[in-house]
C-alpha cells in the first residue's frame, strides 16, 4: 500500500485485474498495471480524445490499467482510488480496433477499473467524459451510473 494509488503489487489487485482470453476463437488480451516505459504508448492512446500537450509521458504511475494486444498497448484507463469517491479517468483505445473487440476492450477497461475501486474503499465512481466520447457514457449508463452534471473539462500545469 506504499504506491501511488496503491495498484502494482497487492495481493488483493491481483484478483481483480486477472484477466483470461476474451474468447477461444479470438486473440488473447491481457490487462495489467502500467509500468513507466508505457508512458508514450499511453499518451499516443489518448491524444484523439484527450489532446495534452507539452505533457512528460516518459514515466508515468501505476494508476493506469493497460490492455496488452498481440503486438502493443491497445487500450488503458487511469483508475484513481479515494474515498469515498474514486474515479475513471482517460479511457482510450487504439483507433486500430473496432467493433465488437472494441467494445470488449472497453467493458474490461471499465469493469476492471471500477473493482480495482472496489478494493480500495470506493463507494461510488465519478467520472469525466468528452463529448466525443458519447459511447462511453452509453456503457456507463448501462452499468448504472447517473448523468449528476454538465460542464467543462479543465486544465493547469503545475
């Protein structure tokens, strides 16, 4: 528990980002913790939806949950525990996948986000969606959230 959001390494993590092959007939897609050398795979993913510039990738922490395809990182998720509210944070996948394989993707994204939350006391999940993202909001929808709000996403370097 002495990590940044605490994700690498826990006994407890370990169950919930176990993952299997999404389907026998498919190829297999695993979900793991981040380590820093994901840094640039991580900001190529985001930068069709989330547009940071001038930002360092080259390390990143270990609060991002990564989808490993056959060749590279095909998706990820900033999971950022708190209590009581944790948050989902930049969801990408790459451009490259689509269809019902993108839509797996996503799920397992977002299902291994929110139990990664679970684990850490989190009794809700907050989360900020552009409205490019439209689809996203749909599988959250799906899963029980709630629009609470409207307003715009902000900024700052520090």
């Amino acid at each position: 528990m002495s990590r940044a959001c605490c994700i690498a390494g826990d006994d407890v993590l370990d169950f919930a980002i176990r993952t299997r092959p999404l389907a026998k007939r498919r190829e297999a897609i695993s979900l793991r913790v981040a380590v820093p050398g994901d840094g640039e795979t991580i900001a190529r993913l985001i930068q069709d939806d989330w547009r940071i510039e001038g930002v360092d990738w080259s390390q990143v922490g270990a609060n991002w949950l990564v989808m490993d395809g056959e060749d590279d990182v095909v998706g990820c998720l900033e999971v950022l525990p708190g209590k009581p509210f944790g948050r989902l944070e930049h969801l990408a996948v790459s451009v490259s996948i689509v269809g019902s394989k993108r839509a797996r993707i996503v799920r397992k994204l977002i299902d291994q986000g929110m139990a990664v939350l679970r684990v850490h006391g989190s009794q809700a999940v907050s989360v900020l969606i552009p409205h490019t993202m439209a689809s996203y909001a749909k599988v959250l929808l799906r899963r029980g959230a709630v629009s609470i709000g409207d307003g715009q996403i902000l900024m700052r370097r520090l």
